[in-house]
C-alpha cells in the first residue's frame, strides 16, 4: 500500500476518534454537571443559622419565643412562604427569576374562595362535596400562569424578569378588578380542617410543606427533567449540544412553579379563609432571599432543596423573634436585604477563591515542550 492510500484511510479513522474522544468528553461533563445536584449547598451554613436564631431570640426573650402558641405559629406559617420559595428556586435552578409566584398563589386563592361563595351561596353542601374539584381548579390557574410566564420566556424569548415583572403586574391588576380592592371571605370547609389540624402536635400543613419539598427534591434530582433543568441553568450551551429541548424544558420549569404558587394559594385560605390581591405582597423579595440563602446559585444550575426548607424556618424563625422583642416588620424588611446582600458578598468571595488560577510548577527541560518549527 503507497504512503498516500494509507494516510487516506487513516484519515477518516482519525476524525472518528476525535469525534468519539469529544463526545466522551461531553458526556463525562453532562454526567458531572448532573450530579452536582447542589443537595449540601447551604444545607450546612442554613443549620448553623437556624440554631444561631433560636438561641438568639430565646436568650432575649424565652417567655414570647419559645412559647408552645408562637412555635405552634412558626410551623404554621412557614409552609406558604416555604413552597413559593421553593417555586422561586425551581425557576432560578435554570438561570431565571418568576416575581409573579406571589401573584399566582393569589389568583389561585382569589380563584377558590370566589367558586366556593359562588356554589356556596345556591348549595352550602354541594360546595362542600366539590372541594377537591375546587382545589383543583385553583391549582389549574397557578399551573396557567406559569404556562404564560413559560411562553414569555421560551418562545417570544423576554428575559425572564421583565416578562415576570409584567405579569405579576397583570395578575395583581386582574385581581384588584375581580375581587373590587376587598378582601373576599369563603373558603372549602375541608382546608379550614386542614389547616387547623395537627399530628403528634405538628401542624399538617408543616407536614404538606416538607412533602412538597421531598417530592420537589425527587423531581430535581432522581428524574430527566430535573437533570435537564439543572444543566440548561449550569450550561446553556453544553445543553444545546446535548439535545436538550431548551423551550419545552423552560416551559415545563416555570408550569412547576406556577402549580407551586397555587399549591401556596391553596395553604393561604387553609391557614385563613380569606383572599385578597394584595395578601403577602411582601412576599416577593422574601422568596428571593430564601431561595437564595438556601444555596440557589442565582446563575442557574445549582440549587438544594433541603437549604430552602432550612432557610425558610430560619427567616420565619427571625421574624418571630423581631416580633417577640417587639421590633417592627419595616426593620424585619431592612434584616432581608441585608441578609440577601451579606450571602451574595459570600457566594461572590467563594466562587472567586474556587476559579482563582492555581501556579503552574516550571517543568524540566526535558519535559519541555519543543518550539522548533515542525518539518514538513
């Protein structure tokens, strides 16, 4: 065989080993993007925070703090804040933002209380029987705001906090005109059973907030979307060449956290049987802060559920105590910024101290490389 035939055929051998080489490459990296779930990002800090705020405020005030009513009151009003926040994170874990999840929850519960007073009204026991179809709805709504969102975003292509930001501004409007500017009373009897009841003194709606987050966590870490979600977040262009379906894996992530959001609606009116357009309006900054203190990268592909849930209790748990020592809620608004601040400062130092370039030992002059021109 000449010289020239054998490079010819080594030639097509030689592009198919490279090809092979780079997919392998590709591969390995998707795999290690993909299990760097982000599970312990936060989770610790978040423990040492949260036994830092309990011993804080029991120290200065036990009698208020640690009291059965205000802990009883902890558990109860985590779930709501705690589930939007997880919705926030969900979205974030793709490198976005959704400032209409407390708008949504509203809408949802507006959207209940609304079809239970109208039932209510002709059929008390009717109304009752139809609860679960009622929820349902609610929830259906959540899920058809984050569809909007979803299509903002991933088909028209607005960045997503400028399409969020004017939705929420279209839901709040939608609302304000619904229900006139007051607030609406009226609510299945079976969330007011919920929410009122406890098991081995825990109330249910704790529990139904750590079920969420559970089934959340399973979803992020166990199935293809979640893999999908946290590479589109980690990557974007990594996950194009993966084949990933970038618009039916953003619009899918931001459907979820619509049916969070109604899901948050649903525990408003089981904690209180009330709906309003501008109930938790200051909700939308708290999420944030949450999400973030939890160990959401806001950058997108890393995320820890369990550090949600942490940060959750330990924002609830600093507000109470800001109550117990009879601090007013504007100061509690001051302590969220600064905290959201204070973690961004730490994440920025970290990420810096991670990708800062490491020095590069001097080889042998053996091991040089050579820099004499190569002969043809």
């Amino acid at each position: 065989m000449s010289p020239d035939s054998q490079a010819r055929n080594e030639a097509p051998r030689t592009n198919t080993n490279s090809l092979r080489q780079f997919n392998d490459q590709l591969g390995s990296w998707t795999d290690r993007f993909v299990r760097r779930s982000g599970t312990n990002r936060g989770s610790g800090r978040m423990v040492v925070a949260l036994l830092l705020a309990i011993s804080l405020f029991s120290i200065l005030n036990p009698r208020v703090f640690l009291s059965p009513i205000n802990l009883q009151n902890i558990a109860v009003a985590a779930p709501e804040i705690g589930i939007i926040a997880i919705g926030m994170m969900v979205v974030m874990l793709t490198g976005g933002i959704d400032l209409s999840l407390v708008a949504i929850a509203n809408f949802s519960a507006i959207t209940i209380s609304t079809l239970h007073t109208a039932i209510a009204t002709n059929d008390p026991d009717l109304a009752n029987n139809l609860a679960i179809v009622i929820i349902l709805v609610g929830i259906a709504v959540g899920m058809i705001g984050g569809a909007i969102n979803g299509f903002l975003v991933s088909v028209v292509g607005i960045t997503p906090i400028l399409a969020t930001l004017a939705t929420m501004q279209i839901y709040n409007g939608i609302a304000i005109v619904w229900t006139g500017g007051t607030t609406l009373y009226g609510a299945p009897a079976m969330l007011g059973a919920i929410g009122q009841a406890a098991a081995a003194n825990v109330p249910l709606l704790f529990i139904i907030f750590l079920a969420v987050a559970a089934l959340v966590a399973m979803l992020i870490n166990r199935t293809a979307l979640g893999r999908m979600i946290q590479l589109e977040g980690a990557n974007p262009v990594a996950a194009q060449y993966s084949a990933i379906p970038r618009r039916a894996v953003l619009m899918k992530t931001y459907i979820v956290g619509g049916m969070l959001a109604g899901l948050a609606g649903v525990l408003f009116l089981a904690r209180n049987p009330t709906a309003s357009a501008d109930y938790g309006s200051s909700y939308v900054l708290l999420v944030i802060v949450i999400a973030v203190l939890g160990g959401t990268k806001p950058a997108g592909g890393f995320a820890s559920v369990a550090g949600v849930v942490l940060a959750t209790l330990t924002l609830q748990v600093v507000s109470s105590g800001f109550t117990a020592i009879r601090l007013s809620s504007y100061e509690y608004a001051i302590a969220q910024g600064v905290i959201l601040i204070a973690v961004m400062i730490l994440d920025s130092v970290s990420s810096t101290r991670t990708t800062r370039p490491k020095k590069v030992e001097s080889q042998p002059a053996s091991e040089a490389p050579s820099t004499e021109p190569a002969i043809h």
